[in-house]
C-alpha cells in the first residue's frame, strides 16, 4: 500500500511538518511519483517505529541519521550497525542504572516522612 504525505503522518502519528525534517535530516527517504509527490510504503512505517524508539531513548538525531545512511548501503554495513546499537543499548543501561539511584533516593526520602508523620500520630494519640 502506498501513502501519500498526509496519511503517512496519520499513519505514524507524526506532522507533516516532523516528516519533511526527518527527511531534510536523511533519517526517511521517500520515493517520488513521476510528478514528484512523496509517497511512503508499509516498510517506512516500521522504519518510522524504529526511528522514534531510537529518539524516545535518547539517541541523536544525527547518530540516528548516520545509522540511516549505514542502512541503505545495505548489508555490508550490518556489523556497523549492530555496534551502535550495542553502544546505544549500554548507554541506556547506565541511564536506568542512573535513574534507579535517583528513585532509591526519592524512596529513601518518602519513607523517612513516613516515619515521621507515624511518629506525629503516634505522639498526639499519647497525648489526646
């Protein structure tokens, strides 16, 4: 199936305006029609859901763009590939590791006022 600009954005969820940007940025490349309108396959929209998963976790849009010019020179470039996604797989191992110290942390602070405030309730039905 084939979509034009307008229902590629549907279909993905994003603007027209993201689309044509991702495009400037060589993350997508869309084929022309003869009269020189943008269309988009099946294919594009899984590559968008990729792309998107990359951005949602942090990656670049330039290392996202290299990684998409790795992948339309095809298959000599799997190895390069698998590398930044290895790199890009341990950065987001030291960012959840990051974030679970942080939330220890909060943890930590939400149970010392816990322990307060039952110390607060504890003391005024004593004294009541």
């Amino acid at each position: 199936m084939e979509y034009s600009i307008g229902e590629f954005s549907k279909r993905t969820e994003l603007s027209i305006h993201t689309l044509r940007y991702y495009e400037k940025e060589q993350l997508i490349k869309p084929r022309r029609h003869f009269n020189k309108r943008r269309y988009y396959l099946e294919t594009d929209v899984l590559w968008i859901d990729f792309i998107k998963r990359l951005k949602a976790t942090g990656m670049p849009v330039k290392t996202i763009a290299r990684y998409a010019g790795l992948r339309a020179e095809g298959e000599d470039t799997l190895l390069e590939r698998k590398e930044m996604l290895i790199q890009h797989r341990q950065y987001l191992s030291d960012q959840i590791m990051e974030l679970q110290e942080h939330m220890s942390k909060i943890n930590d602070k939400i149970n010392m006022y816990c322990q307060k405030i039952e110390k607060m309730n504890t003391m005024s039905t004593i004294h009541a």
